[in-house]
C-alpha cells in the first residue's frame, strides 16, 4: 500500500469529525448512592440554574455571560421583549444576581445587578407568574429566593452610604433604566426614630439554638435594634423594654412603573411579629420570618452585672430589676409573665421565648413579659415588686380607656425560686399572716412599730391575688424548700448577700425582736435571704405552703428528674420531687432534666400544650389547631379501580 492509501482513512476520520461538529460522544457517567442525593440540584457550578444554563446555550451566550456581562443583560432582554415567555425572565434575574455577586469587588457596578434581579424577580411574581393555575412551580421559588437575595444586597448599598432612610434619588439598573427611590415606608411598632440600626438577618448565624425560629417567604429579614434612648424613655402606656431590645421585622422593596418608562422603588420595613403574608400583584405570599437572629443578637453581649453580683448585690443592681416587656404592648395580646430563678435573669428564658414565637398561633394571642428580680432578695420582697409593677400595668391599661380583656386572662410561669415569687401573684395572704409568722410576740412587736415600719409589714406579708392572672405554670419550684439552702454553700452564699439599703432601714427597728423567728438571719442587721426562704425549715416557706390558691385559678407542674422521663419522684438535682409536686395540678410532666427545667425542649412544648389550652377556654378566641385531612392515597390508582 503506497502512502496515499495509507492516508485516506485518517482523512476520513478527521472528515467524519468535522461534519460532526467536534462533539463528544453522548453518553452517562455512573455516581451511584454517592451522588444520588445531588440528582436535580437546581444550580449548576456557575451559580446559575440549569434552566439559566440551557438558555444561554441555546442562544450562544455562555461566552457572553463570562466576558460581557452588561451586553449579557442587554441581549436577555431584547430576548424578552421579542416574546415575553417567563422562563426568559426568570433567567435574567438569575443571571443578573449572580453576576452581581461575582461583581462585589465593585459596588456600584454590582449594585446595577442586584436592582435589576430584584426588578426582574418582582416583575415576575406580580405579572407573569400564575400560582393558582401552577401550584407546582419552581420557578416562583427560585424568584422568591433570588429577589429576597437582590434586596439584602441593594440595602445594604444603601446602608452604606447612608441612604437607607432617604428618598428623591436614583440608580441605574444593568439594563440601563433609571429607578426613582421614593420616601420609605414603615409598618414597625414604633417610630422610626426609635430604632438606632437595621441590621440583615442574613449577616449573623445564631448560636446554641435548640431550634431555629424562620419561615420561607418573600423578603428579608432584619434586626430592627431598638435605641438606647427608646429604652430608657418612661411611657404612660407601657413598661420599659429589656437591655439591648430588638425587635424583628422584614425588608421590601416595592416597584412600581409609574408611566412613561418611569420606574419607581420603595423600601417598606414591616412588622414580622404582626404580619406574615405580603400582596405582590393579585397574589399574596408568605413574608419570609426569622425571629431567632434578633432575639439571640439582643443577647450577644453580657449584661452590666453577672449572675453571682445580680444575686449577692441587689441594692447595686436595682436598675436591672422590674418588669419588662420584650415586644411592644397589644391590647389584643395575652401576656405571659416569666418570672426567673435564683442566680439568674429574664435571658434564662430566651429557649424558651425562642421556640414558642416559632409557633403562628401563639404569635397571634400571647406576648412574652419578663420579671427580673435579685435573687438574693427575700421572696416575699420580690414579691412585692412583682405585685406592684402588674397592678400598675392594669392601672395604665384601665386609664386608657383600652379592652382589657386579653389582658385580664395573664398567665405566669415561675421557675424555681420564680415559682415562689409568682405564687404569691394567686394566693390571698389573710389578716393574720403577721401573726402566723411571728406567734406570741406579734402584739407587742406591731405596736411597738413605727407608723413607716408597719406599713412595711403590711406591704411585705399582706396580699391579695390579682385578679387578672388566671393560669400559673411552675417549673422546677422548691414549694417545700430545697436541702442546698441550709447546706454550706447555701449558707455562705446568704451571709454574702448585701440586701437593699431601703429594706433594712425600714425594718432596722425589728430585726434583733425577731432574731431566729425563721424570717430574719440570725446575725445583726440581715433580714432573710431569697436562699434562706429556700430552706425546708424556713418559716416564710412553710406559711407560703399552708395558703390555698385562690378560687378558680389553674395551675400545673413541670417537673424534673435527673434519672428518667415520666416518672414521679427522685430529684433535678437541687429541688426534689417531693418538694416540687402539687396536689390539685391540673396537669403534671416529669421530664428527665436537671433543675434547668426551663430550656428542656419537653418542657417547652409542655408549656406550649399548656398555652393553647388555655387560649381554647376563651370560645370567642375560635382557635383551631390543624388537622389532618383524612386518607391519603393514590386518586389514580382508585380511579383505575372503579
């Protein structure tokens, strides 16, 4: 064979080739279980969808969307103008939020980007999406997402340069039109002068989360952080805020085409807590909700005094003290007053808080309130406070002219020595408790008291219960006392506590009469202590036990066992069952805990079990729970039947 011959079948080889375009060989490659749980995921290595890549494949525009992104922009859009298909659309807001993204290193370039995805993601879900003729549609999602993404972006811009708040300017688009930013909108509950900052929930990952309190939706989310000058403002209306209030919210922007080729944008901030759908066209969606990163920012930084100070100084610490509301009050809302333990503050309920606002109905009719009180206090003084701050709230409430009826239906929930402060909340005290406490000598002691110390007395050891509480839950709480309180550390800790200046002055007069009468220390100057009323032998704690509840109120135990679930008796490791158990409960759960009863997830949806019967008590409330449909099955495989 000479060489020409030998040469014609690579000719024809490299010919056959040619005609084919240099393609490879169709074919598959096998990933197996190993990549079987990546089959269908919806973006592909260039941040992009699939549906995004076979459009610009399909038009030879991947070279285009690397090395010219603005001509990119340009070409989809004359794309969609040619045939307004939705797909088209759809891949302009995808393409136009990645390539902002890839574009970060230049702000205002990528600024151009993320507006025109928002504008193209907007404009798809209120003109051409169609949930109701396709409930099943991906895409929508993928709308949702990239324009909850774009605005993230845009405001942050804005933050940037100051022009979150402002209106009367402008920005241009990739495509090139000109959006008009109007005057924001804002559905917050409080003034817009009361917040010092907006911060994106997206910036900050929570940390040491049992659960994670977000909804998928439309918008994003903020941390809307109330001023310091909002906090410390004393209003007739309401009690003061926690340290470091936030309050959650939700981030729009709404466009507009007002005629001409005008666009126009605004920034709308809305009240999550109140609000969880938005109207985009005809339809309305979910907002998108993230209540977990306000509430666990508002905590990041520790508070002016530890928990041992809290405990040991309350006349250093009395700022701390009171109650507080940790959202803006409602009229329409039942609160619910968590009362906290020894050693400790109202951020020992924020598990709890956290989980129970992740719950649309609770949202609906409960508020969460905070009483804060030093532990080192005595009980029956801390009491005291507890009492006074709620009659003042009803007195606000009554002067306003206001219903009160939600509020008339509070329930409180104690942990611990927070169980003995709320107890008293239900309890009516007699005429004669000064005599019970103090026995033979109360004759003498009274009239030997001056007019200031008497009325001491009175406010210390007569009470009444409040009306208005009708449901008491108790976590954890010693209501027979706790054998760490005569222990050694239990004594230490007592004589280390400096008690409130006006406490002892006001009772100077009596403390060495009623030396070891079971309510003062044995030691000059030092009235009982929040850890002697804890003591089994204590004589406040037994006259405490001895008082019936007041008639009609309903209260539950929530009780744990360091050993297991279910099954009464042993002990949490501080206060044993024993001494936590009630007779008359309607409703008692042994949980396998230590004392820190109140972060355990069953005892949290315990007390959400406990929350919602409650609310089913009020028939006018009309709350329903969902239910479950009925058979599920295949409407097919039946038809084929019949």
């Amino acid at each position: 064979m000479n060489v020409r011959n030998r040469l014609r079948p690579a000719a024809l080889a490299a010919a056959v080739l040619l005609l084919a375009g240099c393609a490879g060989e169709i074919g598959v490659t096998r990933v197996g279980a190993a990549g079987r749980a990546e089959y269908g995921a919806p973006v592909t290595a260039k941040g992009i969808t699939q549906d995004t890549y076979n459009l610009l494949g399909n038009f030879l525009l991947e070279e285009t969307y690397d090395e010219r992104p603005l001509e990119l922009i340009g070409e989809l859009e004359k794309l969609f103008r040619s045939e307004p298909r939705p797909e088209y659309l759809a891949a302009l807001a995808d393409c136009a939020l990645n390539l902002g993204l890839r574009e970060r290193s230049d702000p205002d370039l990528a600024v151009r980007f993320h507006l025109s995805a928002a504008l193209y993601s907007y404009g798809y879900l209120s003109v051409l999406d169609q949930p109701d003729l396709k409930p099943y549609n991906a895409e929508r999602l993928l709308m949702m997402r990239i324009y909850n993404i774009a605005i993230a972006e845009i405001f942050d811009y804005l933050q940037e340069r100051g022009l979150q708040l402002k209106s009367s300017f402008s920005l241009n688009t990739a495509g090139g039109q000109r959006v008009t930013f109007l005057p924001p909108r804002y559905e917050l509950p409080l003034e817009p002068k009361s917040f010092s900052e907006f911060l994106l929930c997206a910036d900050f990952r929570t940390k040491n989360l049992t659960h994670v309190s977000r909804s998928f939706g439309i918008g994003a989310p903020l941390i809307c952080q109330v001023s310091e000058e909002a906090i410390d403002a004393v209003e007739e209306d309401r009690t003061r805020f926690a340290q470091q209030q936030t309050l959650p919210g939700t981030l729009m922007i709404n466009f507009d085409n007002e005629g001409g080729g005008q666009l126009t944008a605004r920034l709308s901030f809305l009240d999550s807590r109140n609000r969880e759908t938005v109207r985009i066209g005809k339809y309305s969606l979910p907002l998108e909700l993230d209540f977990s990163t306000p509430l666990a920012y508002m905590v990041r930084n520790p508070l002016p005094f530890d928990y041992l100070t809290y405990m040991l100084k309350p006349e250093e610490t009395r700022q701390m003290q009171g109650l507080y509301m940790l959202e803006p009050f409602r009229d329409d809302r039942i609160p619910v007053v968590l009362v906290h333990g020894l050693m400790s503050n109202i951020r020992t309920w924020m598990q709890m808080i956290n989980t129970l606002q992740s719950d649309p109905v609770l949202r609906k009719y409960y508020q969460f309130w905070g009483f804060t009180y030093s532990s080192g206090n005595p009980v029956l003084f801390s009491a005291r406070m507890l009492r006074e701050d709620l009659q003042l709230e009803a007195e606000r409430l009554s002067a306003s002219g206001r219903p009160t009826t939600m509020f008339s239906r509070m329930v409180l929930v104690g942990h611990s020595m927070g169980g003995l402060v709320a107890k008293t909340m239900v309890m009516n005290s007699g005429e004669d408790l000064v005599g019970r406490l103090f026995g033979e000598q109360a004759d003498e002691i009274l009239r030997n008291l001056k007019p200031e110390q008497r009325e001491f007395l009175d406010e210390m050891f007569s009470f009444e219960a409040l009306p208005f509480v009708k449901r008491v839950v108790f976590l954890a709480v010693p209501h027979r006392g706790s054998d760490y309180a005569h222990s050694w550390i239990g004594r230490i800790g007592s004589q280390m506590v400096e008690l409130p200046v006006s406490l002892v002055t006001r009772g100077d007069g009596i403390i060495k009469t009623l030396m070891n009468q079971g309510v003062f220390m044995p030691h000059d100057a030092k009235f009982a202590t929040g850890i002697d009323n804890l003591d089994p032998n204590n004589g406040t704690l037994k006259l405490l036990s001895s008082l019936p509840f007041a008639p009609g109120v309903v209260y539950h135990s929530i009780i744990g066992n360091r050993e297991e679930d279910g099954v009464p008796g042993g002990s949490d490791g501080v206060v044993p069952y024993l001494s936590s158990h009630l007779d008359g409960a309607a409703s008692e759960l042994v949980v396998k805990s230590g004392h820190s009863v109140q972060v355990n997830p069953l005892a949290i949806q315990e007390l959400r079990r406990i929350l919602i019967e409650h609310l089913r008590q009020f028939p006018e409330l009309k709350v329903e729970l969902p239910k479950f449909p009925g058979k599920v099955g295949n409407e097919d495989e039946e038809l084929s039947r019949k």
